[in-house]
C-alpha cells in the first residue's frame, strides 16, 4: 500500500457481505504478488445517515465486483465504506476503505456548477472513490504530473459503471459533461500540469474539469479509437504490469501500444503534455446509397474520434469515424432516405468546429 490512513468517528455498524468474482484463466499477463479472488465488504456510518448507508451497500457492492471483473482482481482483501457528514459531496479512498461524504441538506455550499457534479448520476461519488483501490492505491502514480492517471482513471471507471448499470443516456450525460468541461477549460494549461492547473486564478474546479475530466476523456477517445477489446486488454496489461507499483503516462502508453500495435506517441503528446484543442472542419455529401463525410483539420494534427450521427425519419445510426490524418474522408452506407448528417452530436470529443 501506498500509505496508512484511518477514519475515527462514532460508526455504526451498517451491513457486511461478501464481493467474488471468478479469476480469468485467459487473462492478458499473470499477476504478480498476492491477488484475490473475493474481499470482505462492510459498510459503517454516523447514525444519521445509517438509512442512506443502507441505500449505497448494494450499489457498493455491485460497483467493486464490476471493477474486479474488468481487471480480474481485488486487490486488497477487504474494504469498508465509511459513511460521514460534510458539506461538500465526494470522498478519500485509501487502502482497504473509502470515507464517502454527504451533504446535509442545509448544507451552505452549492457545488452543482462543479465539473465532477452529474445530476442524472448520483452514484457517481461512490463510483469514483472506489476505483481508486485499482487506480491510485494498487496502480499509484510517480509525481503530481501523472495525477491524471488515478483521478482520470477513476473519474472515466465511474462513467463505465454507468454504462453498466443505467440506461445509455445516462452514461452519454456524463461523457457529454465532462467534454463541456474539457473544452471549456483546455485553454488553463495540460493535463501534465497536476495540481498546479487552476493555481494561480485560485479556480479548484480547472484542476477537476482538467485532470479528472480531461483525463476520463483521454481514455474514452482510446476506447474509440482501438476498439473495446483491445482498449480493455490494454488496461490489464498496464494494471498487471503496475500492480503495486508507480506509474506515469509512459508506462500506459507503452501497454496500449503492446496491444494495439499501432504508434500513439502522437496521441498522448496532444491531449495529456498540450493544451489545444483540434479544429476540424466537416462537411458531407449524400449520395443515393450513402454518405461520404469528410473531415479537414486546421491547425495542429490530433488523432481524436468523432461521431457522425445519420437521422433517418423514425431513427438514427452513429458511426465513429477516426481522424488522424490532414483530410479524413469517410463512405457510410445507409438504410434508406437521411434527413440529416450532424457531427459530435454526443459531444464525446473535445473539438472545435469552424467554417
């Protein structure tokens, strides 16, 4: 572990259960040191929020096997949720536990203009601070450059348990927020910055749009980028590789090569060392059997995914079209008469649109 860490207060005890999963025999690389296959869960709180400590267990419980389940491990072999009171939502995670704070409801803060608050996910905070047992405590960081590596990861982490376990609109929110905020914020400096984004105006929230939303971005357009498999491939071998160990952003680069066998030197130097943001240019032609798409980018060259949406009269097909080149042209075969052709309409990549 990284470090000892405990939380004293006057708990009560809440629920215990068991979280399992089944180790994959076929995994990307073996595990090095002691791995678990289950952990002890138990969840303690204050008395006056016991009936909301009651409502997280579950969610809790269904959060952690998820993440054991994309990487095939636990890495530690329990983990209590410790409930507490505090004006501002959100939480600490070290090792074996988390102390997740709730507002009360006169609390004096508002935070609802805040990059990390997302009104259609209330199970975010939980989401996130238990993550961070994988990305931050099992997999740590080398210095407060390559932050984005645990905040971004359990920041992106927490948006997947969305996609797990609510319908897709919600996951798109989430996604679609945290671009606003890239976008919004980018101009503050990169992602390599750490905790030194925001300092000087004294504004936390470019240090959370940045190397929170920024970061779960990044690995978003990966995962667009490579596909599923091998973006989930390539986290296990940088998991498996780190556990227990410091990371930077070489290291996960250098396991998504490994998997993808494809260069993303590129890639990385743009979106976690720059501060731009591409400016494509999109226009279209519709055809009688399909739609050719052409994207020109001005200025600097970014490999970045962008959704194409086709709207026919009752539905509408995405397709992601990856730009890595000056000019990216695209045939999309269609279904029937369109109506429309509109890109980044999920607003899942950071770009800038011009004329």
């Amino acid at each position: 572990m990284r470090y000892i860490a405990w939380a004293i207060s006057r708990f009560v005890h809440v629920d215990t259960t068991t979280v399992s999963i089944v180790p994959d025999a076929k995994r990307v690389q073996p595990l090095s040191g002691v791995s678990y296959s289950e952990a002890d869960m138990s969840v303690e709180s204050s008395s006056m929020l016991k009936r909301r400590a009651r409502e997280l267990s579950d969610t809790t419980q269904d959060v952690l096997k998820f993440y054991a389940g994309l990487l095939d491990d636990i890495p530690y072999q329990s983990f209590t949720l410790a409930v507490v009171e505090r004006n501002l939502p959100g939480g600490h995670s070290p090792p074996y536990f988390a102390a997740l704070s709730q507002p009360p409801p006169a609390t004096p803060i508002a935070w609802r203009s805040d990059p990390t608050y997302f009104s259609e996910f209330p199970e975010f905070f939980v989401a996130h601070e238990a993550a961070h047992q994988w990305w931050g405590q099992a997999v740590g960081w080398k210095n407060y450059h390559e932050q984005w590596l645990s905040e971004g990861f359990a920041q992106y982490f927490a948006a997947l348990y969305s996609e797990h376990a609510h319908r897709k609109d919600v996951f798109d929110h989430v996604i679609g927020q945290m671009t606003r905020w890239t976008i919004d914020k980018s101009d503050q400096g990169p992602v390599y910055l750490g905790y030194r984004l925001g300092h000087l105006k004294n504004d936390s929230r470019v240090f959370r749009a940045l190397v929170y939303n920024k970061g779960a971005i990044v690995l978003h357009m990966l995962r667009r980028l490579v596909g599923d498999d091998v973006f989930f491939r390539s986290l296990q071998r940088y998991y498996s590789t780190f556990r227990f160990q410091k990371a930077g952003t070489e290291d996960l680069r250098a396991a998504f090569e490994a998997e993808s066998h494809r260069p993303l030197d590129r890639f990385f130097t743009r979106w976690i060392y720059g501060a731009l943001l591409p400016h494509l240019r999109f226009t279209y032609k519709i055809e009688p059997d399909a739609v050719v798409v052409r994207f020109e980018q001005v200025g600097d060259l970014f490999d970045v995914p962008v959704t194409v949406t086709l709207e026919y009269a009752n539905s509408s097909t995405d397709v992601i079209v990856p730009i890595t080149e000056p000019i990216t042209e695209q045939r999309i075969p269609v279904k029937g008469i369109v109506k429309d052709v509109e890109a980044n309409r999920d607003n899942a990549a950071p770009v800038i649109f011009v004329k």
